[in-house]
C-alpha cells in the first residue's frame, strides 16, 4: 500500500526516510516519490508532521512534493528532521509552517548537481541554463522561508554547506531543537568525588562518607 509506505495514519505523519525518486523499480521498492506523497496528504486531513531522514535526490521530484506540501490547507505542517536533511531533503521542510530539528539531527544544503549528455559545444550554454534555473529555484525556497538574502544562500550552497541541529536553528533555517531538554545544571548538587571539597564545602551531606562509599562500591 503506497500510503502505508509513507504515512503513519493514526499520528497523522508523513515519513521521507529514503532517496527522493522520480519512480519505483517495484512495489517494495522504499524511494519516496511525489505519488506518495500526494496519495498521502489525499488521505489525511487537519495538521500533518512530515518526518524527515532523507540524502535527497532528483530535484523534479523534490519540486513536486516541496509544492503540494505548500497547497495543503487543512491544517498545519509540522516538519521533523529525524536524521539527516540533505539536498533537497534539506529545502522540502521549508514548505511547512512550523520546522524543527531533533537533537542529532544534520542539515546540509548544496548547489543542484546535474549529469547532461554533451554532444556538442552548444549544448554547454544550454545545460548552463538548465542549472541556472534549477539553482535560482531553491534559492528561492529558501528565501521565501529565511531571512536571508540570496548571496548569502548562493555562498552557503556553493560551500556545501553541512549544520549541526543547534547550528540550522540559529542559521534561521529551523525553529527550534527538538526535544532538546532543559538546562538542569542548578539541580546538581549531590557531591561526587570528581568535586573538589570546596565545592561541597556548605552541603550538609558527608562528602567524605560519600567518597568512601563510592570507592567500596566502585573501586
């Protein structure tokens, strides 16, 4: 079933957890097409987590799913980087209303890549076209979904450039780290023996007894 194949039904998640294809080579093949994509959001209705743990693939296709995601009206999207976010899995999560990357997790983005057949010196201006146009349109996702401007996008992309989780949100690309759990430094305060005594010097508990207890237990 191509739906099952991308969506969790009951939570109301789509997954792209594999290489973004044109097509399949068969039924169990597990490459994410925009068939499934668009069968999927056909089937679902109110907001949607679009789940991501992709390297990419072809651009066309990428396209396609990136626009239908930006036609769904039904509700919110929520996209989730589980994984990896690469090429054009990288800029398919600019279609949702609200991005979020989980603690791990990497995004990266890269200028297209093409493979033309040259069979004559004027076939160089025209591929020199084709991925002028293709670098022009991500840019532009990205634009319309960051506050940065094109050059700044176009030097990001030509560096092939790769985030950590904490880095693509302050970049601007994510909103927030998912998951990421809060700062429970001040709740430390059992003594250790990695402590130096003047640390626990006003804590009520024995650190020495502690020590002592650590070592017979650990060595």
């Amino acid at each position: 079933n191509v739906v099952e194949q991308v969506m969790n039904v009951s939570a109301g998640e789509i997954e792209i957890y594999d290489i973004i294809a044109p097509s399949k080579m068969d039924d169990s093949d597990p490459v994410v097409t925009a068939e499934d994509v668009v069968t999927a959001l056909d089937e679902l209705d109110g907001d949607i987590t679009l789940r991501i743990n992709s390297r990419g693939g072809e651009v066309g296709t990428a396209l396609t799913i990136y626009n239908r995601l930006k036609d769904y009206d039904r509700g919110e999207i929520t996209a989730v980087v589980d994984g990896y976010a690469f090429s054009s899995a990288g800029w398919i999560p600019m279609a949702a209303d609200n991005r979020e990357i989980n603690t791990g997790g990497i995004f990266m983005l890269h200028n297209p890549r093409m493979f033309p057949m040259v069979a004559s010196l004027d076939d160089l201006e025209s591929i020199r076209n084709q991925w002028q146009a293709h670098h022009s349109s991500i840019v532009s996702i990205f634009q319309d979904a960051v506050n940065k401007s094109a050059e700044e996008i176009t030097d990001l992309m030509e560096a092939e450039t790769f985030f950590s989780a904490e880095d693509a949100v302050n970049a601007g690309f994510f909103n927030k780290v998912r998951g990421k759990k809060a700062n429970l430094t001040s709740l430390n305060c059992a003594p250790v023996s990695s402590l130096p005594d003047r640390f626990v010097q006003n804590v009520t508990v024995d650190a020495t007894k502690l020590r002592d207890r650590r070592r017979e237990l650990f060595g």
